[in-house]
C-alpha cells in the first residue's frame, strides 16, 4: 500500500514538473531545432536572465513567428558572442548559425535593445554593446562588388535613359 502512495506521489511530481516547464521546454526546443543547436546554449542563456526576464523571453518565443524567432535567435547570439565569449572565432560560429538557418545576419539597434531588455539582470553597458554592434556588422558586412553593372542594363518605363 506504501508503494503505491509512494509511486503515485511520483508520478504527479513528474506530470506537474513537465507541465509547469513545458511553455519554456517548447520555446527552446523551437530555437534549438531552428538553429540546429543542443538545449545547453538557450537554457544556459535562460539560466542568467533571472526569473521575470526569462519568463518573458520565454512568452515572446512562444508568439510562434518568423520574426520572433530571428530576434530571440540575435539574443542568443549577443548573449554568447558579447557576455559569454567574444573571441572572433566565437562570432564566426554564431554568424554561420544564423546564415544556415536563413535567419536575419545584420544586427540592427532594434536587437540590441531587444537584448539590453531581456538581459537587464546581467547589467550589459549599452555603449558597449552598441561598440560590438558595429564590430559585428563590420566584420560581417558583405564586399562591394569589384566590377558593378554599367548602368546600360537599366530600363526605364518613359523608354529614355537618364542625363549624365
């Protein structure tokens, strides 16, 4: 009889632990898959967030948007490229996480706002991050062409072509 008590006790511990996590547990499998990544690097990041941040995180991965998802994807990257590691190398491998999941690359002020909200808790300096901000996008910034068109293969609706 104290078996049973005991087995059902568990039992309800380990139904109510999977629905109390299970809006976090699919926002971040939802990162991971897109992004083709192990839970380590969200929940690691969601961990350091602190509560109220990483709930809110949390609901607006939940929104289930394109859009949401290449933000919180940015997050993670500023999370661990600027907190955790900003070694080259380190950018290199979240860039390249980003392209291969067809993700926004460019990280724009609406990012690293985003970021400074969700990563209040951790206190990162918004100079600073603006710094990396540029950083990033300088390093990668796609090259101007070498040899652009001429101009010839434009077309114009009036059928003339401008004056020089």
């Amino acid at each position: 009889m104290i078996w049973l008590i005991l087995a059902t006790l568990v039992v309800v511990f380990i139904i109510g632990f999977r629905i109390l996590n299970s809006g976090s547990r699919r926002a971040s499998q939802a990162l991971n898959k897109r992004l083709n990544i192990g839970p380590l690097y969200v929940e690691s990041m969601l961990s350091q967030m602190g509560k109220v941040p990483g709930e809110e995180f949390v609901n607006y991965l939940l929104h289930n948007s394109e859009g949401h998802l290449g933000n919180a994807a940015v997050v993670l990257l500023i999370y661990h490229a600027f907190i955790v590691d900003d070694a080259e190398q380190n950018l290199e491998f979240w860039h390249g996480l980003l392209r291969k999941a067809r993700l926004p690359t460019a990280l724009t002020p609406k990012h690293t706002r985003l970021a400074l909200s969700f990563l209040r808790e951790l206190e990162p300096e918004a100079d600073e991050l603006n710094a990396f901000r540029q950083r990033y996008n300088a390093l990668f910034a796609p090259l101007p062409d070498a040899n652009p068109a001429p101009a010839s293969n434009v077309y114009y609706l009036d059928g003339c072509t401008p004056k020089n």
